[in-house]
C-alpha cells in the first residue's frame, strides 16, 4: 500500500503544477484519477492468468471474470451519462462474457468510450446537473450531479473495485500493478 502511495504522491507532485496552469484544473484532476485506475485495472485484466477468471474468494461474490466485467459495464454506464446518452442500466458484458480474452477487449472498448467523454471535458462543461441511477444491484436510486462529479464517481467507483481485484490477484499469489516496482 506504500508503494501506491507513493506512486500516487509522485504523480501529483509531478502533474499538480500542470494542473493548476490548466485553463481547467478540476478536469485535469479528474484526468489524472481516471488515468491512474485505468492503468491499474487494465494491467490487472491482462495479469491475471486465464485459468483463473472464474476463481471467487467465496460462492456468494463475483468471480474475477465478474468483477471485470462490472467495470466495463459500469464504464458504459457512467460515460453515457456524460455523453448525453440514456444509461443502459447494465451493457451486458457481465451476462455474457465470461473468458480472458473477450473481458480483456470489452474492458478496453469500455475505457474508449469513456476516454471520449473525458478527452471532451471541461470545467464549465462540468456544471451542468445530470440525472442517473447509483446503487448497488436491486438498490438503485437516481441522483443529480453535476456532470464533472461523475467523472470523480466514475474513478471512484472503478477504485472500490480494484480494492476487490487486489484481494484476488493477492490471494492466487500474484503482485497488483499498484504494488509493482516502477517502470514495469
């Protein structure tokens, strides 16, 4: 956890005059947070080995495979709702995909999206309050905020998860991309 830390303190260190010259420093921030876990994430779905996408801790939670596909649908989800788009509530790719290979590209495809929506940011672009439905399966309720607020729910959101996918990689005996040394 030092090692993320640091990781994390460095950038910010690096980027936080950047940032703060930027004629839109709160997207630059929001930027920098969804660049950090989409790096993670992405590098944890190429890391963990095939065979063990169906692994669970315990039969009542995601498999890993599950757990992947959350976040790509989950990007579909939050980036609509930047986009102008009605949500779908679910892309999906949690019913149906369940290999390596296919979870590995729809992750990708999903970050694409949402690279748009964040590449398309600004902070006046960002005020305007936006309508959408959070919550955990069965218990979701709609929320206003404004639209650069879901970019910080968005990175948010993908955190919470990759605390779940440290917790797999750590117990099949495999170093997360947050724990690896630099320049890996």
């Amino acid at each position: 956890m030092r090692v993320l830390a640091a990781i994390i303190a460095g950038v910010l260190l690096a980027t936080g005059h950047v940032a703060a010259q930027s004629p839109n420093p709160l997207t630059s921030g929001a930027r920098l947070n969804y660049s950090i876990i989409k790096d993670f994430v992405t590098r944890a779905a190429a890391k963990m080995p095939d065979a063990q996408y169906s692994f669970r801790p315990t039969p009542e939670i995601r498999s890993f495979a599950q757990l992947i596909a959350h976040l790509a649908d989950a990007n579909y989800r939050l980036c609509s709702v930047l986009a102008g788009q009605t949500p779908p509530m679910d892309a999906g790719i949690e019913k149906s995909k369940s290999q390596k290979a296919d979870l590995v590209k729809a992750l990708a495809d999903s970050f694409v999206y949402c690279d748009a929506q964040y590449a398309a940011m600004t902070d006046a672009a960002g005020l305007p309050e936006v309508t959408f439905d959070a919550g955990g399966e069965g218990a979701r309720v709609p929320i206003r905020m404004p639209r650069l607020t879901v970019l910080a729910f968005h990175a948010q959101h993908a955190f919470e998860h990759y605390g779940n996918v440290v917790t797999y990689m750590r117990l099949k005996g495999l170093v997360p991309p947050s724990s690896e040394p630099r320049g890996r």
